[in-house]
C-alpha cells in the first residue's frame, strides 16, 4: 500500500488502534505514514506521496533507470524522478522520457526540467488541480516554505479527493468491470 493510502485509512482509525497499527509497520514505512498524517487529510499534504522516485542533479541521467530497476518498494507512478540537491531542496524534475533521450554521458542538471512547478503542503485539492492542468503535468512536487522537497501528488490523487470516489464506482461500469 502506498504512504498516502496508508495514511488515508489510518486517518479513520481511533488513536490508540492507529498508534498500535503505525508501531507493526517497518520504521521507513511508518516514519512515512506519520509524517502524511501531520497534515489535513484534504491539503497537498495530505494527498501528497513520498514513494517516489528522487536522483541528484549531479549523477549521471543513465543512473536513473538503475534508481528506477533496484527500487525496493516502487512507487505506482514512476514517470518522474524529482531531482533533490543534498540538502533537501527541489532542483528540478526529470521525466522518463527525458532519460530515455538523453545522451549517454548527460549529467541530471544538464537535461532536468529547471524551476519546477509545485505547490506547498497547505495548498487545496482545488488549486493543485488547477496547478496540474495548467501545466499539462502527470504529478507535482511538494516543497515546503523552503523549497524542500516533500513529495508528490499524482493527477488521479487529487481527482479521488475532488471526486471523492464517486467516479470511481461509474467507471467499473462504464468499462465492464
């Protein structure tokens, strides 16, 4: 299960249940699962995730697939790797297509998209969509005041909380499921 679905069904759990179900996870899982649960369950960081994918901006663009293939736990959506300096800080976002591209002695910073778009932890469901549209993006990144990054919000993430799920329902229909 990923992060944010683990937060979003832990959210409804009683406290002591929920103490008792984070302490049986694995420690980067549950570390994860608490820091989604600081936030409003219907703000960016809230929805957001932090199984992604993340590479240095220094490392080698080839590196990127060997990131993507030794993944322990790979996240669901793996179009972007969100390229984070040693400190923490956003610096740009790498698509797959731009890895598959690019010269085979690229550097990240050399081929990264610079100066991403993102949107900060309080943000509404309403504005990371508007954000995501604008910019005919598949994800966004968190960062916080600092420019740290957070994690991501997926396109279809932010449409359940939108939605709130009733989509979903008319879709298995819509497609014979």
């Amino acid at each position: 299960m990923e992060p944010d679905e683990a937060a979003d069904v832990l959210a409804r759990v009683p406290a002591p249940r929920q103490a008792e179900l984070l302490d049986e996870m694995d420690e980067p899982e549950s570390e994860a699962v608490r820091r989604l649960l600081e936030y409003d369950e219907d703000s960016a960081g809230g929805i957001m995730t932090t199984n992604v994918l993340t590479i240095g901006p220094d490392r080698p663009v080839a590196e990127a697939l060997t990131v993507y293939q030794t993944q322990e736990d790979p996240p669901d959506f793996s179009y972007y790797f969100f390229v984070v300096d040693d400190t923490g800080l956003l610096c740009g976002v790498l698509s797959m297509r731009q890895v598959l591209i690019a010269a085979g002695d690229a550097r990240v910073i050399d081929v990264m998209t610079r100066e991403p778009v993102s949107v900060g932890p309080e943000d509404g469901p309403q504005r990371v969509a508007e954000k995501i549209a604008e910019y005919n993006l598949l994800a966004i990144p968190v960062v916080d005041e600092d420019g740290r990054f957070l994690g991501a919000i997926t396109v279809d993430d932010v449409l359940d909380v939108l939605l709130k799920g009733s989509w979903r329902r008319g879709r298995s229909r819509a497609f014979g499921g």
